[in-house]
C-alpha cells in the first residue's frame, strides 16, 4: 500500500514538475510576444506585422525577415525603413560571405553548424544587395549603388563550399549604368562587356551610356523544397511563367519597351549557367553514405556469421557478428541525423526583372507605368527619381507586402539555442529602429 502511494506520489510530482516546465517555457515566449507589439506598435501600420515577425523569431531567421521588411517598406515608400532593414541583413550576410579571411573562416564554421541562421541562397542574397543598390540610386549615391550591385554580382557566385563563374549579366550592367550617370564612361563600357560576355543575347544591344533607365520586378519568384530519401536535397521550382510586359505611358523620356534582363528563376536552378538538379548539403551526402556502408556492413557480418556457425569456424562467426554489430550501429547512427534540407525562401522575391533604356527630354523626374500580362493589369511603379543628368524608374508587377504578411502570419521564438543572441538581437532592432525621420516624397 505504501509502495502504491510512492508510486502515485511520484506520477503527481512528474505531472507537477512537467506543467511547471511548461509555464515556465511559455512565460518567456508570451513575455516576448508581448515586447514584439509594443515594438511594432510604433512603426509604420502596414509594415508592423513584418517587425513582430522579426522580434518574435530573432537571430535565426533574421536575414530572411530583414529582407521580406526591406523589400516591403521599398514598395511602401518607407525609405528609411527600407535601408536600414537591408543594411542589417547585408551585415549578416557578410559576416559569413564577404570576400575576406574573417568571413572566409566565418564561412566554414557556419557550414559546419547543424542548425544555421538564414542568410540566404546566392540568389537570394545577391538580391538583398539589389534592392540596396536601388536605395542608393533613388539618393543619387552612385558610388555606393555601385558597390552595391557588383556585391550583388559577386555574391551570386557563392554557395557554402563552393564557388561558381558570374551569370548574373544584369548586375554588371546596373554598375555600368550608375557609373555612367557618375561621370566614370569609360568604367560603364568595361561593366557593360562583363554583362555582355556573361549574358550577351541580352546585353551586346544594351547600352548602359543612357540618361533614363526603368527596371521591373516581372512575376512570383522560384520555390525550394526537398528532395531525396531524407529530403536531403534541396532543389528549387520557377513558381511563375513571366507574362509579357508593356510600358503604357511615360512621360519625360523616349524609351524602348522592357526586356527581360535578369531571371531570377534561372538563377535558382543554375550554377555558372548551367541546370542543377539539387544542392546537396555535406552531411546528407555523408549520411547516404554511411547508410550504404553500414548496410554493406551488416549484410557481410551476417552472412560471415552464419557460415562461421555452419562451418564451425568460431573465428569467423565472432568476426561476422562484429561486422554485423558495427553496421547496425552504424546504420542508427545514421539515422538519428536530421540533414533535411533548409527550405527557408524569401517568397516575395520577383521570377525576373526586365529593363528598358531611353533619353530624357525636359525637367523634372519622369512618370513611368507597366501592363502586365495579357489582360493588361496595371503594375506599380514604386519609385522614379532623378539625379543629375540621370532619371530611373523601379516598379514591379506584384505586391511584395501581401506575400511577406502571408509567410509571416504565425511566427515562432526560437530561444532553445539563442536566448542570449536573441536578447542582443532584439535590443539591436530597439536601437536601429527608433522612430525613422519622415521620408521625402523625391524621389
């Protein structure tokens, strides 16, 4: 009787100790949800969803909802906004892919890591740069938009292990457009027979020495998903066939129809232009190959064992039952991984990006607008400035805001690994995000 009361004692005290477990677990998770609002509370009212996202997830999932908020707040007109969301993200990014032996060394302990904080596919991060290149063009920072697009250039060459030739024509061209409108020319030829060698269906007739230049984000962008025994594999889908595009009214400017200069889906699912099937993280392929070996191991071990004992050879049957032993360890082993692929996507990115050129007659900034498809639905023009001799036009045919609120509708605090990181995480976001000063309407 005594020994029955002990033993329902002790499932109370387990039951006790397991909701004190969770209260404690949910006590900081609605203390952070809470802190979330109240920081989103004072930031621009269509744009507060993305900032709770981005409080509640924290470190790990930073660059990705860094960028969904700068891209938002681009399409916004929240200009401030938006170059300070990009320049945290690209901060994150080149901690890890930056052309130097800090981040060099960065980049290997990161690939070594079994859980990693997003920083992006080479598309994806050598978008962040774009749209970043975009900002500096709308302030007349041809120099720094410069950068920015031959960064975007560069990092479309980097994976985790490895490095690939330049396909990515539009970014050279873009650096070659912005130089010409600094003065530099003979700097925009060079740029422009990159894009050209690169990419020369499009950019051997596309001159970037032009006073008025209009790009457009044409579509939906690429999906990831996983592929392989373990999904292990991680392999991308065009999500959009690009409809045609019209400009119908332009006001300021004499311009040639867009053309599509850059495909973001064909920089998903190539490598130096060529298709890829899938990217295969380290780990998983190790582990298929442990689980090849370990089976091979099992299957001699036993069979040795067995004719050990038929043969009466008891060498040979403990030698057997050893290898057997060693691939059925190796086998749980193997299976206790979890190398599934990392199928985190900046949805809100755009299939392509079509480009047209043109000459500017008159003063003032110039009015652009696109038709998209063949019902004709208006697309937005975002943004049109001017500077100097130099006018640009960026719109797109689809709502970045829409599909950011929709990918971060139930998001998630991951403190398990990152109390602390996410603690100094957020604090940052406080600071960075202070009230922003009105933007211009300029530009």
């Amino acid at each position: 009787m005594i020994h029955a009361i002990r033993k329902i004692h002790a499932v109370v005290l387990a039951i006790a100790m397991g909701f004190g477990v969770h209260q404690a677990l949910a006590a900081p998770a609605a203390r952070i949800t809470n802190d979330a609002e109240q920081f989103a509370a004072a930031q621009p009212e269509e744009l507060r969803p993305l900032f709770k996202a981005l409080y509640i997830e924290g470190e790990h999932n930073a660059v990705l909802n860094l960028d969904y908020l700068g891209l938002a707040a681009l399409e916004q007109g929240e200009y401030v906004t938006a170059e300070r969301a990009l320049d945290a993200a690209i901060g994150r990014i080149e901690a890890i892919y930056a052309n130097n032996p800090s981040a060099q060394k960065a980049k290997s302990l990161f690939s070594a890591e079994r859980v990693k904080d997003f920083k992006g596919e080479p598309y994806e991060r050598a978008m962040t740069y774009y749209y970043r290149g975009i900002l500096y063009v709308r302030a007349g920072d041809y120099q720094n938009a410069r950068a920015s697009f031959l960064a975007a250039e560069w990092q479309s060459t980097l994976s985790e292990s490895e490095a690939y030739e330049s396909s990515f024509g539009l970014m050279d061209f873009l650096a070659g457009w912005v130089s010409y409108c600094d003065g530099d020319e003979a700097r925009a030829s060079d740029l422009q027979a990159r894009a050209a060698t690169v990419q020369p269906a499009v950019f051997s007739a596309l001159k970037p020495n032009v006073t008025f230049l209009g790009v457009v984000d044409v579509g939906i962008g690429p999906l990831k998903f996983g592929v392989g025994q373990y999904k292990e594999r991680l392999a991308f889908k065009p999500s959009e066939a690009v409809a045609p595009l019209q400009r119908v009214d332009t006001t300021l400017v004499d311009a040639n129809q867009p053309v599509i200069a850059g495909d973001v889906n064909w920089q998903a699912t190539t490598r130096s232009g060529r298709p890829v099937d899938a990217i295969l993280n380290g780990k998983a392929q190790w582990k298929t190959n442990t689980d090849t070996v370990s089976s091979a191991m099992t299957t001699v071990g036993y069979a040795a064992a067995l004719q050990g004992a038929y043969s009466n050879n008891n060498n040979l049957a403990q030698l057997g039952t050893i290898g057997m032993v060693a691939g059925l360890a190796g086998s749980v082993f193997s299976h206790a991984m979890t190398p599934t692929a990392d199928t985190r996507a900046w949805a809100s990115l755009p299939a392509a990006i079509a480009v047209e050129t043109g000459e500017l007659h008159g003063a003032g900034v110039p009015a652009v607008s696109f038709r998209y498809g063949d019902s004709g639905s208006p697309g937005s023009t975002v943004l049109n400035a001017r500077t100097g001799k130099c006018a640009f036009a960026w719109g797109r045919t689809h709502s970045s805001l829409s599909t950011a609120l929709e990918q971060v509708r139930t998001p998630v605090a991951e403190e398990s690994r990152h109390e602390a990181v996410n603690a100094q995480f957020r604090s940052m976001l406080v600071s960075t995000f202070a009230a922003a000063p009105a933007t211009t309407a300029a530009n």
